[in-house]
C-alpha cells in the first residue's frame, strides 16, 4: 500500500462507427470530490454512469473529465448513400434540362450536397455508450497508476523529513541534561548577585519551579509519537489518509512551537526553528495527498 497524490493526468482513444473518441482525466487537489465534465450534449445521458466509475478510483481531488468526439479515419467509409435519390435527381435535371435550355448540369458535389443523399452509418447507442465506459476505464488504469507514482514519491519526501527530525529531536534530548545544568548555575550566579547570601531551601524551591516550566519530556515525547504515526500512515495508506496527515502537521507543529517557548539556550531555539521548517515542508506536500 501507498498513499496517492491528488493530482493526476490519463488519457485514451479510440473509434466506434467512424467516430474518433478521445478521452482524458486530469485532476488537481482539493478538499473533497469534485467530478467535471466536458463533452458533446449527446453523451450527457452518459454522466451518471461515468461519474460513478471516476468516484470509484478517486475519493478525493477537482477531477475534469473531457471527452471529443470526430470524424475517424475511416469516416468516409461511413456514409451511405440513397442510389435511388441520385437517380431520381440524375432523371428530373435530364428532363427539366430539355425543356428548361438554361439549366446547368449538375454536379456529383451538387447531388451529394441534397439533403438525403448522404446519411451517415450512426453507431447504436448501447454501443457507442459501451466505447466511451471502455475508454474511460483504461484512462482510470492509468490515471490511478500515476497518482501511486506520484504518491510514492510524496511518501519518500515525508519519510525523509520524518527521520531528519528524529536526528534533531534525538541530539537536543541528549543535550538537554547538560543545557539545563549550564542554564541553571547562570540564574544561581545571578541569583546571589542580586540578593547575596539567599536561603538554600527557597534556592531549591525556585530552581524546582524552573525546571518543572523548563521541562520539554512531554514535548519530545508527544513529537515522537505524532512521527511514528505519520509515517504509519505512509508506509500502510489504506484510502483516503490526506486529512488525518494534515492534522497531524498540525500537532506536531503545535508541540515545535511549545518547544520553543521554553527554550533556555539557542541550541533549543534553533532546533524549533529546524522542525517548523521540516514540518511545513511536509505539510505543502500534504496537501496534493488523498
């Protein structure tokens, strides 16, 4: 399983009763389904049936399907023509022809311009509603196939934004300990500054206090938990998973920013400043997902 990008292009073409039917589907991102056509008023009938096959392979996503219909190759193979129209036209231009000395001869562009000479060979419905659902199903086959490819390669830039912030979380966790401490003798330092000999115990107190604000477990721990669920939902995409990726952005850049504000040295500023940016990088990639 992969997750799939909204976006997408496919096409097919075919012939039915000298008839050239081209038809492609391209669709873009967008917060629910939204099914488009454009195509001949004839086919209309056709609407219903075609949008159920296209929410079937999409559940997300603007999708436009546009469909032209033409004359083929082999249109001209298609026309019949009334033999017994042309005779009897051949026979009134001879015979007005005698009478009327000023009449021209006709033409053969003359007699296949009367209305009724020529009828063209009009497939049956059925069938050429039967053409245009095949059409449509081989657009969607490789339609489907290139949004998993294109899925496939948003997953792998999640993943790798995803472990660049292990790294980050993992090196400031290490580190804290130590900031911490370093942080700690600076306000003890400038505590006996200001108030000289302070007591101990409301020292303790104090730096108690401190900690329990400065405290960033949670947040590393909530962070941790909110990467191992994105990149669940990448590796085992089963459907539509774009909305539930981006809440999670959300999440994880709401623990970013209260790491930030509890930073006691610019190693942790700038280790929130390095996870907001992952995080939007992967929140704009979010949006193309299903």
């Amino acid at each position: 399983m992969t997750i799939r990008s909204m976006t997408g292009f496919a096409n097919a073409a075919g012939e039915c009763a000298g008839k050239r039917i081209n038809l492609e589907v391209r669709a873009v991102n967008h917060r629910y389904l939204d099914v488009q056509f454009r195509m001949p008023e004839d086919l209309r009938h056709l609407e219903g049936a075609l949008r159920e096959r296209i929410a079937a392979e999409a559940q997300r996503g603007k999708v436009e399907c546009r469909i032209q219909v033409q004359d083929g190759a082999q249109g001209a193979q298609s026309l019949d023509v009334n033999q017994d129209l042309v005779e009897q036209l051949a026979a009134l231009n001879q015979q007005w022809r005698k009478v009327h000395t000023d009449l021209g001869k006709l033409t053969v562009a003359d007699i296949l311009r009367f209305p009724g000479v020529l009828a063209s060979q009009n497939a049956d419905p059925e069938e050429f509603a039967k053409a245009v659902q095949e059409l449509l199903a081989q657009a969607l086959k490789d339609f489907g196939a290139a949004r998993k490819r294109e899925g496939k390669k948003l997953a792998e830039h999640l993943l790798e934004r995803l472990a660049k912030m292990e790294t980050i979380i993992d090196a400031l966790s290490g580190l804290f300990p130590a900031l911490l401490e370093a942080h700690m003798e600076k306000v003890r330092g400038r505590l006996k500054e200001a108030v000289g000999n302070i007591d101990n115990d409301r020292l303790q107190q104090e730096f108690a206090l401190f900690i329990q604000k400065a405290d960033v477990d949670e947040e590393f721990s909530r962070l941790r938990t909110h990467i191992d669920e994105v990149r669940r939902i990448v590796t085992e995409a089963k459907g539509s998973v774009g909305k539930r990726l981006d809440f999670l952005m959300q999440e994880l850049n709401r623990e970013a920013n209260t790491l930030g504000s509890k930073a006691i040295a610019a190693e942790c500023t700038q280790a929130s400043v390095e996870l907001k940016v992952l995080i939007e990088q992967m929140r704009e990639q979010v949006q193309n997902i299903e």
